[in-house]
C-alpha cells in the first residue's frame, strides 16, 4: 500500500533539516574549547612529613635545701624569670661563720704547733750529730712534727667543707630558668632536703614526636627541621632531629622522634608544636599548576598545546607544592600547557588560547 504524503507533512521534514544542520554547525563551533596556558616552572622541591606535640623543657629541677636553718631572704617568685647563677633564696648564715672561725683558729694553732716542732727537730739533729741525744729521742720528735702535720691536714679539710656549707646557705639559678613553684617563705625553718623552688629550664627545649612506620627508612638523625607553634606567632625554628627511639608504638604504629632545640625566646613548655622534618630535597624540579594535570584512562596526563590544537602528554606526578605539583616524568619544561580549561580537553581537540 502507498502513502500518500501531504504537502504539509514535506515543509515539516524541510524545517527539520535546517534544525539538524544549525546542530551540526553548532558542534563544530563547540570544538574550539577556550584556555589558559602557562610553561613548566623550576624550582627546589621539598619531601616533607609533618606532625604535631608538645613543647618539654629538656631539664626540670626541684632546688632542696643543703643545709639546716632558718630562711632569712626570698628573692624571687613563682613564674619569674632566673639567669644561671641568680639568688633565690637565702639561709641563715651565722652559725656556720662561727664554725668557720673556730676551724680557721684551729688550722692557726696547728700551725704554729708545727713550726714549733720543726725548729725542736732542727736542734735535736744537730744534738744527735755531736752524739748528745739518742737516735730514739730524735725519732720521737720527728713523729710527732708528722702527727701535727697530719691534725693540720684535717683542720684545713673541716674548713673547706663548712666553707662548702656555708656556700649553700645562698641557693641559686643552676641554669637560665623559670620558677614554677616556691615552697618557701622568710622565717621558714628548713632541713636538708626540703623542696624549695621548681625550676624549669627555659632555654633548652625539646619535642617528642609520632611519625608514621612506614617512613622509618628515610628517617634519620640529622635531618633539619622546621619547627612552628601557635603560641610563638610567626617564628620559626630550624632545628635538626636529635635521636629516633627505636622501638614502634604497639599501638598508635609510630616511631617516636626527639628534636632538641634552643629557645628562641617566647616559645614555651606544654605549648603545641607542628614540626616538618625535610626528608629529601630535589634541585630543578618541574612544577605546573595543579588544575593543569588531568586524569584520563590512560593516566595523569597534560596538553601541550601547539599551532592551537591539544596534544595529550602522560605525565608522572611527584610531590605537592601550595597549587602547584611536581612533575618528574613526561615533559622536558619546554612545552607550553593548558591551564584553565584542560579539564574539558581531549587529544587533538582545537583551542582558543586567551590571555594566559
């Protein structure tokens, strides 16, 4: 049977045929994609590991009281500031002048004792030359010249430990220090051994950090560090790792990594440190934007772009740097790539290159 077909039904599949060549005409306009290119750069690139602790002082000390006595002078406070060598406090002193001076005057008459005794001796060998006293006679001096010397010895030793004494009546800084607690006041009577002021080393610092396990092979002592805490605003630190302890952590899977460094000045025990430890640097190194690397079936690739058209280039990614990534593998720097736009590119698409 045939179909008769109407003069109507002939202008709608004539209006069609328009619309299906303004499409075809479309879509060859879209085929110019508009972009933004830039060349490689080349820079220094940093493999870097974070993490975050705390901020230890290196030393604490508890000051105790060496001797007994009474507290006469306090001169610092909790949260003060001491240099090495400073006055903290002062013991009462008087009785142990007073034994200095009664040992010194012993040392003095022993002294003399002795001289005595050796001017005897003198005369004595003198008689025994012309045979007017007995070998034994002049043996007993010289015995007790000896004994005299011997009591001198220890005079002068009991001196030098009540001098040692003495000096620990007045406590001082052992390093450049912080006071975080006095137990003391004036009229305090103390014993040896009594706690009077905790110290906390200011100057020399510490941090204790977790790393991961599996970057145990490239860790090592001696690698710098960069070190930043919120609680010291902008300064930074450069630091290098102090020690690796060498077991893992059963349960966190972390090597534990020790970073002495110097105070600065306003960086604080107990405050949070992020530490950056460079493990590796690589000399000109190629570095393109980060939107400028696509990832298609084939890989991470890029396009160069040349005379207007796309070529797809695979690439190798290496480390991240702020917006820009680290290319180690498939361009030689001299390519000009797409930047804004790549995502919408293909192989051998035609561009519209705009201002880059």
């Amino acid at each position: 049977m045939s179909r008769r077909v109407t003069p109507w039904a002939g202008f709608r599949i004539a209006i069609c045929g328009i619309a299906l060549l303004g499409c075809v005409a479309a879509s060859a306009q879209s085929r110019s994609i508009r972009v933004t290119t830039a060349v490689p750069t080349r820079a220094t690139v940093e493999e870097t590991e974070w993490s975050v602790g705390l901020i230890e002082t290196r030393t604490s000390a508890q000051l105790a009281a060496e001797v007994a006595g009474e507290v006469v002078q306090v001169f610092v406070d909790e949260g003060q500031g001491v240099a090495a060598g400073a006055a903290l406090a002062e013991i009462d002193s008087s009785e142990y002048q007073l034994d200095r001076n009664r040992e010194q005057a012993e040392v003095r008459r022993l002294a003399a004792l002795v001289r005595k005794q050796e001017r005897e001796l003198e005369r004595a060998r003198k008689l025994y030359a012309e045979n007017l006293i007995a070998e034994d006679e002049l043996d007993g001096l010289a015995s007790e010249l000896d004994a005299l010397r011997e009591q001198g010895v220890g005079a002068r030793v009991q001196v030098q430990s009540t001098d040692r004494r003495l000096g620990k009546t007045r406590l001082v800084a052992p390093v450049e220090s912080q006071v975080a607690a006095r137990n003391v006041d004036v009229g305090d009577y103390v014993q040896p051994g009594t706690v009077l002021f905790d110290l906390i080393d200011m100057r020399n610092l510490r941090v204790r950090l977790p790393f991961p396990e599996y970057r145990a092979p490239q860790l090592a002592t001696g690698l710098p560090v960069r070190l930043t805490s919120a609680a010291a605003g902008d300064s930074v630190v450069e630091a290098r790792v102090t020690e690796i302890r060498p077991t893992v952590n059963p349960s966190s899977r972390s090597l534990t990594v020790i970073i002495d460094f110097e105070n600065p000045g306003g960086w604080r025990p107990g405050a949070s440190v992020r530490a950056d430890v460079i493990l590796s640097k690589r000399e000109n190194s190629l570095l393109v934007p980060q939107v400028a690397v696509v990832r298609r079936p084939a890989g991470d690739v890029v396009y160069a772009i040349r005379d207007g058209v796309a070529y797809e280039q695979i690439v190798q990614r290496g480390d991240r740097r702020d917006r820009m990534v680290e290319i180690v593998a498939g361009l030689t720097g001299d390519e000009r790539i797409a930047v804004d736009g790549a995502g919408f590119l293909a192989d051998g698409a035609t561009v519209d290159v705009v201002a880059d």
